[in-house]
C-alpha cells in the first residue's frame, strides 16, 4: 500500500486512467536492474526512481571520472573518484527516499549473469559495448526476463524491448536481440565514445525513453517497443520506428538452435 506521503508524491502518476492507484502499486512493487551507470543508466536511474520503482539493482564496477559529468548526470564534480554505484545510490536517496539500491560494484559477465537478471522483474541494459549487450539479451532470454536495451552513437541512438521468452499473439516467437543484429560489428569498426565524442544531451533522451518503456512493461499500458526498434537522429531531429521479427536461423531461439547456455560467452 502507498502511504499518504507516497500518495502525494505520485499524484500525477495516480491521475492518470493508465496508471492510477494500481499501476503505481506495481511500480513500488517491481525490481529492476539497471546495468551501467553511465550516459544511458544515469537518466534511467533518476526516472525509475522519481517513478517509485521499489527496488533498483545497478551494475557498474566503474570509477566517477571527470569525463564522465559531461552526460553521466547522476553524478556531480565531488563524486569524482567515487564507485558509480555509490555515486547513483546516493542521488537516488536524495531524490526519492521511498526507493531501496542495491548496488552491484562488479563488471557483468558470463558466470554471474544470470544470478544477477534473475533476481529482478525488468532488466535495462546500458552498457556501452556489443558484447556485454550479446550477454545480456542472451541472459534475459535464458532466465525469462523482459528487456530494455539501447546504444549510443556521436549523435544518434536506439532503443528496443525485448521479450524473447515469450511468444506473439499468433504463437510464433517474439524476436531476440540476435534477430535484429546477427552479428557484432567487427571490432575497432565501431570508435570508443573517448575517440568519437557524444552529444552530451544524447543519452538523455535515449535513456529517459528507456526508462518509459521499463515502466510501460511494469503497469502495462500502451503500445511498446517489442518488435519494433527506435532510432533517434539528433542532427535532423528525426525518430523513426522499423518493426523486425524473429529469425528462425537465430543461434538462440532458432528452429536449431546453438546457444544453448552463457558459455558462448565466456573467455577462451
């Protein structure tokens, strides 16, 4: 039940026929892991937890860097050589009191991935390279949790929703993060954000819409991003929206499929 304080605080969330005092109860109820607290985590953070996301899980074994404040808004100057988990911990208190942390200061991998995911209802990846994105999807998949993932370009992004253990309306597979993008680019075609540069108000954008569709899976209401990938062009300020479909030759939930755990992923 929502106190009078938390009544009050959600009031305009409780006004809304999609969401309303049940909705909100859902989100107070929900536990979403948020990995990177970086450029697309720092605005996820803050709006799952002015939203009253009861539990948020963040994984980041970083360190604050003055680089970073540029477009990590959840942390400040004196955050600077802080762990980014303590860092986003801390302004999330600030922000919302009514809201648990629970801080992952550890670099997602193969053999604990699926400890992690499994331990919430939501998970949104906004991790800064491929194969952490490969792992993650591939995890979700593995332990059945719904997916909010997106990247970052210099002044582009994209952001889709995953629910690759579940199944359209017409029985056929919802598609996973391997129908949409087969293979990773190949490495060094793709230069680092330290090389290229971002649009500081990029992640922003990217990652406030990815903490709409988190919160859109939780109450449920609308039409989300399950089959259909968001691009956003900052320097035509362009959106469009291109649907894909599950591939029956994926590796992962193929008609033969060939990732059949998260050792695809581990090192040689």
């Amino acid at each position: 039940m929502l106190s009078r304080e938390e009544l009050e605080r959600y009031a305009r969330h409780i006004v809304l026929r999609d969401v309303g005092g049940p909705g909100q109860n859902a989100l107070k109820n929900a536990r979403v892991l948020v990995i990177g607290a970086g450029g697309l985590g720092a605005p996820v953070l803050f709006y799952l937890a002015a939203a009253g996301i009861g539990t948020i899980g963040i994984v980041d074994d970083d360190l604050v860097s003055l680089s970073n404040l540029q477009r990590q808004v959840v942390h400040t100057t004196h955050d600077i050589g802080d762990a980014k988990v303590d860092s986003a911990a801390a302004a999330i208190a600030r922000l919302n009191p009514h809201v648990a942390v629970e801080r992952h200061a550890v670099r997602i991998v193969a053999g604990n991935a699926i400890e992690l995911i499994s331990q919430y209802d939501v998970v949104i990846d906004g991790s800064d390279n491929f194969a952490t994105r490969y792992l993650v999807s591939d995890a979700c998949f593995f332990a059945k949790k719904p997916l909010v993932t997106g990247t970052l370009g210099t002044f582009d992004a994209a952001l889709t929703t995953l629910r690759a253990h579940e199944h359209t309306a017409a029985g056929e597979p919802n598609p996973t993060f391997r129908c949409l993008f087969p293979e990773p680019p190949p490495p060094g075609s793709i230069p680092a954000c330290s090389e290229a540069g971002i649009l500081g108000a990029l992640p922003g954008i990217a990652g406030s819409m990815m903490a709409l569709e988190a919160i859109r899976e939780i109450v449920g209401f609308g039409q989300g991003l399950v089959g259909r990938l968001l691009m956003i062009d900052t320097h035509t300020m362009r959106f469009e929206t291109i649907e894909y479909a599950w591939d029956s030759g994926n590796p992962l939930s193929g008609k033969s499929p060939t990732i059949t755990d998260l050792s695809v992923h581990e090192n040689p």
